[in-house]
C-alpha cells in the first residue's frame, strides 16, 4: 500500500514544527527519514499514524485519505512503534502482543486459533518466543522495544510507521531487526538515527531539516558529503561498504564541520 505525504504542515502552539512538506512510501519499500534531532521526523510519522492531525496537507493511503477512514480500518492498515511507549504494562509478553489483533475482534471477543498462531509466529520472529509468559515490566528495553514490535506485527498491516525502531538494541539485535524489516517487504515508514543503518537497510530515503523537506531519493544520490555537512553539521567521506557494496559513512570525529547549516524553506504554512 503506498503513502503519500501532500504539503503537510503541523503547528504547536501557534509554531510551525513541520512545514509543507510532500514525501511518499512506495508499495512494498522501506522509505526512511532523516535528520538532525527536532528536524520534525516524529512530528511527521504521528500524523500518518494519526496520533496527530495536521493544520494543512493529508496523508493518503492508496490515494484514500486517513482522516476518511475509521480508526478500525486505519488500525488495519497501519501499525506504529512510536518512540513514545506509554505506561509500563501489567502484562505478559504474549498478552502485550495479542493487543496488536484488537483491530479484527468484536467488542469482548476472544481469541481464536488464527489469533494464537499469529502471535506465536511474531513472537517468534523478533525472537521473543522463550519469554512469552514473562511479565511486560521485567524486561530490558532491548526486549521490550522487540515485543512491541511484535505486537505491530501481530496487527499484519499493509503499512508499517516505525519511529526510531533500533533504540535500546544491542549491534545483532539492530541487524536482526533490519533484516527482518527487509525480509518483510511491508510498506514502511522509518525514522532512523544510524544513517549507515539507513543507507543500507531503505530503498528510498527523505531528508529533513528544521521541518523542511531538503532531500529525497536513493540512499547513494542522498547521502553526499555536501549534504552530511550542511544537514548535520559534521565532516563525512562516502565510500562503498567493502561486505555489501552500499554507501558507508566515515566520520570525522576530530573536526568540527566550518560551514553554515542549510536555512529553513519559507511557506505559506
């Protein structure tokens, strides 16, 4: 299912925090975004997940908008690991991630036997299956960030809208993740820190800056060393990952970069 993104523009208190900004998420792709710390990555992907509602611009799945559909359908549609997790959860494991089929239940409905394989597979794919009657709160973050995901999982929708997904993860579990992102082949949103993570596990990658959209295309046609410099303020050369061929970004950890930051586009937000 593709998303498409049209002039957005959100407001806190009379400021703009994202400003017309238009991006789009092929069918099937992972299409990542990027930028500096309150860039407006968060602020976008709540809005496709509809956490919030835009003061300008939609966002379309397959061409329908979101606001059009009841939260039961967007439910179905679209899953979110916001970084936002909310309150700890009394729960076990299974029972956090059994949550993710509310959008396909009846009101007090119970499980049934597609229920229960759903869940056993998630689980199972972020490897989480030995600790499924575990409680929710005994966990490391690591785990918890892999049960939460599960439970996105467990929702089986065409869209996934992932904020940040690799916190709190150890090295192998980050490429489990990725990995198993790709293996997916769900549309998905991502917002991601590690740009080399992002280099190699999005099809498609959007750039933000000071809630304007600065970048968009191939992880190789984005990620130059001009853009690493005005964008994110530091010293960077590209050079081909000797295992996998995808762009690899060295840092310069001694030097300051000595040019000036992109300035904000003007719109009629």
């Amino acid at each position: 299912m593709r998303v498409e993104i049209e002039d957005l523009c959100v407001a806190y208190a009379g400021r703009t925090v994202v400003s017309g900004v238009g991006l789009f998420a092929a069918e099937g792709e992972i299409t990542g975004l990027i930028g500096p710390n309150g860039s407006g990555k968060s602020t976008l992907l709540r809005t496709v997940y509809r956490h919030l509602r835009p003061s300008a611009g939609r966002v379309l799945l397959a061409g329908a908008d979101i606001r059009e559909l009841s939260p039961t359908q967007s439910a179905r549609h679209v899953a979110a690991l916001p970084q936002e997790r909310g309150a700890d959860f009394e729960l076990t494991v299974r029972e956090v991630v059994a949550m993710g089929r509310t959008p396909y239940k009846r009101a007090f409905a119970g499980e049934d036997a597609t229920d229960r394989d759903i869940v056993a597979r998630v689980l199972a794919q972020v490897g989480m299956e030995a600790a499924a009657g575990r409680r929710f709160t005994a966990l490391s973050g690591g785990e918890r960030q892999r049960v939460l995901l599960a439970r996105a999982f467990a929702q089986e929708p065409d869209v996934l809208v992932l904020d940040e997904p690799t916190n709190h993860l150890d090295v192998r579990h980050q490429v489990e993740l990725l990995t198993l992102l790709r293996d997916q082949r769900r549309t998905t949103l991502v917002s991601l820190h590690d740009l080399n993570a992002a280099a190699s596990v999005c099809d498609r990658l959007h750039v933000l800056h000071a809630g304007t959209l600065v970048a968009s295309g191939s992880p190789r046609e984005v990620l130059t060393p001009a853009l690493l410099g005005e964008v994110f303020g530091v010293r960077a050369a590209v050079v081909d990952h000797p295992l996998t061929g995808d762009p690899l970004i060295a840092f310069d950890h001694r030097t300051v970069w000595d040019g000036q930051p992109v300035a904000p586009v003007e719109t009629g937000c």
